[in-house]
C-alpha cells in the first residue's frame, strides 16, 4: 500500500490547487492527483482573465466571501509576486430592472459597498467605447477588476509545492471510496490512502460524484478576442472597464479591457449561452457563424471593438440548477469527503476563498465562513438563467 497522507485533493484547477495550498500552509500532509498537467486549459480555469466583483448581482450572500478573496488576492501576490488582480473598476449595465443592474445594486446596498449609479449619458462620457442605449444605467464599481486565472493557480501549486505538498500531475482519478475510518484513492498507476479527500472535479463532477445527488450540466462556452477598430489605445484598462451587460431579452456579455498589449485585443464573451456537452464531447472548434454571432451583438454596444478577429478559446461551465455553488461535506460520506463543485460559471473570483473554506472542512468539519447557501441538498429552486428570461416573448 502506498503511503497515507492526511489529504488527498483530487483535481488541482482553480479550487484544488488553493485547497492544496491552504491545508498545506496548516501543516496537512497533502497528495495533489490532477488528470492534466500544471495550469492547463481543458477545464475552466484559463482564458486570460475572470471578472472580480463585489456588487453580486447572483445573490447578496456571496458579499463576504468577495471581501474575504480581495484580502486573499494580495497575500498571494505578496507571497508569490505573481500578479492576480487588477481593480480596473467595472460596469454592471441594462436597464433599471434586469437583473444584472438590480442585483448589483442590491447588494452594493445591504453590504454598504462603494458605488455609483450612472445614466446613459454619464456612462458613455466617462467611457466613450461603450454606446448603452438612452434608457440603460449602469452600476459602477471602482473595486471591480479581474484576476488572472493562470497565474492564481500558479502561484497556489507555487505555494502548496513549497509548503511540502505532494502534486501528481497527469494522474487522472479512475474511482474513490471510503477505506478503514479514511479514504482511498486510485488512478491508473497507484492507490493511495488518507483520512480526508478533497474533491475539486470541475467538469467532471457528474463523473466523480454521481452519488452527490445534484444534476449537474456541463455547458460549452467560448471566449472571444478581437483587435478593436482604431486600435487598443481607448481599451487599455485606466479608459475602459470590465463589464457585465444585459440586454432587454436578458442576454448577459461580459468583457475586459486590452489588458495584454495591443497584439492581443480586448476579451468578450456570451454569460449562458453554450451547448450541453460533456468533458469528452466539447467541440473545441469555434465556428465562423459563433465569432459573427459574438461580433453583430458587440457592435450595439462597443461598435469598435469587433473590428478584427484574433482569437478563440473554449472551456466548459458545470452547472447546478439554481447556479449556486456546492461546498460542503459529502452528505453520503461526512466524516471524510469534501465536495467543492457547480461553480456555474460564476466561481473562479472566490478561489482563494474557497481554498480557505475547503481546508476548514477537511480539518474540522466546520468553516466560520458562510455557506449555507451551498449545502448539495438545499431546496432547489427554478434555474436563475430561467427567471431571467420568464418575461421573453
């Protein structure tokens, strides 16, 4: 029998890889096992930029975890000097009743976050590349940025590595069950055991834990890069911010400034609007008729920025019904297992959080961070995607 350890973290994306680096920083012997190498790109936690936040328009429970991740963002840029958030300040534009704005608001509200609320004329006089149409606002958060996906995980298996954790890398995890009070673990090449498993699936969470009781869907969503018309110079981030844009049908695109020379464009893409598939099935192709799609909807709201293609990229959402995450004990096994999983394609700003959550699970079965919220067995309610679209003719 291989040696035992007191962690095992199965996957080492954005969740794991901070798991690893948490339970490792208190001492736990930990094992890392991911199927891909290092920082990779077939799951979710790439592309270049996330959107950070703290007007939550998803709910205003998730405010204190956002507080708790900025402090986290800069404890790991000053223990890696890596850099992982930019507070470029944000937009949440719509009109006053979507949800996008009258989310963001409400939690900018009950949290007493800095904000301010801008008319169509304010918007387009403090950024000239945004054209909202005359009955749209926006939400403007000076706090709001982006994190860099790439080298948050970097910079946590940097991190866990040093803090003695042992990370396996092209190791995919073909079962786990329960074993003498603990766990085991197997892959294609060894079986390991430990008292605690942390499980980090992604994609794969139908897979790993289909015994959770949650239907997940994986959806296929595609990142978008485009040399805007004129150049980069009026994208650069201290001219243009991140946004989150709805639009009357409740079509949701976000977007980020030119944030990696003007080679690279500026990044956009659809929130929700991807084919079912499975981490087998993705189409990673992008298709003409998707970069016109993206281009003819970016045009009535940036007209410059669709003016030359440079780029796509895929990566998959793992939904749950209602898009609220699940964190928490295995409700099965909840002695030794911790699920982290359904991020729903909002998760990857709460990464360092959630790290810190998920080794307060493994190694005292409680968190002082609120969760409720993501308990796997929560009354689920009708999809928020589904509420916002009830009013479409």
């Amino acid at each position: 029998m291989s040696p035992t350890y007191d962690v095992i973290v199965i996957g080492l994306g954005g969740m794991g890889s901070a798991a690893a680096h948490h339970l490792s920083a208190r001492g736990v012997r930990v094992l890392g096992l991911e199927r891909f190498g290092p920082v990779h790109d077939r799951g979710s936690s790439h592309g270049g930029s996330r959107i950070t936040r703290q007007s939550y328009f998803e709910d205003p429970a998730y405010v204190p975890l956002l507080l708790r991740s900025y402090e986290l963002y800069e404890e790991l840029e000053r223990a890696t000097g890596r850099e992982i958030a930019v507070l470029c300040g944000g937009v949440m534009v719509g009109r006053p009743g979507s949800r996008t704005v009258s989310g963001s608001l409400l939690s900018a509200r009950q949290w007493d976050l800095p904000h301010e609320m801008l008319d169509a004329r304010e918007i387009r006089r403090r950024f000239p590349t945004l054209a909202p149409e005359a009955d749209e606002v926006a939400l403007y958060e000076a706090r709001a940025g982006l994190v860099r996906p790439e080298n948050t995980v970097a910079a946590h298996l940097q991190l866990a590595g040093r803090q003695g954790a042992e990370l396996r890398f092209q190791e995919p995890v073909t079962r786990w069950e329960p074993y003498r009070g603990g766990v085991r673990v197997h892959t294609a090449g060894h079986t390991c055991t430990a008292g605690q498993l942390v499980i980090c699936p992604g994609a794969w969470a139908p897979r790993l834990l289909a015994d959770l009781g949650v239907p997940f869907t994986i959806e296929r969503q595609v990142m978008y890069w485009f040399r805007p018309r004129g150049g980069t110079a009026p994208f650069v981030p201290d001219r243009h911010p991140v946004y989150i844009w709805e639009d009357p049908a409740g079509v949701q695109v976000y977007g980020f400034p030119a944030i990696d020379g003007p080679d690279l464009g500026a990044k956009v893409a659809f929130f929700r609007k991807g084919a079912e598939c499975t981490p087998e099935t993705i189409d990673r192709t992008v298709h003409e008729n998707e970069v016109r799609d993206m281009a003819a909807h970016m045009s009535r709201h940036i007209p410059d920025l669709p003016g030359t293609f440079l780029k796509a990229a895929t990566c998959m959402y793992s939904n749950t019904p209602d898009e609220h995450f699940v964190i928490a004990r295995h409700p099965a096994h909840p002695g030794n297992v911790t699920v982290a999983c359904g991020f729903s394609g909002h998760g990857f700003k709460f990464v360092p959080v959630v790290g810190e959550i998920l080794a307060d699970l493994a190694t005292t079965g409680t968190t002082a961070h609120p969760n409720g919220l993501f308990d796997p067995h929560r009354p689920t309610a009708a999809p928020a995607s589904a509420e916002r679209r009830a009013d479409e003719p």
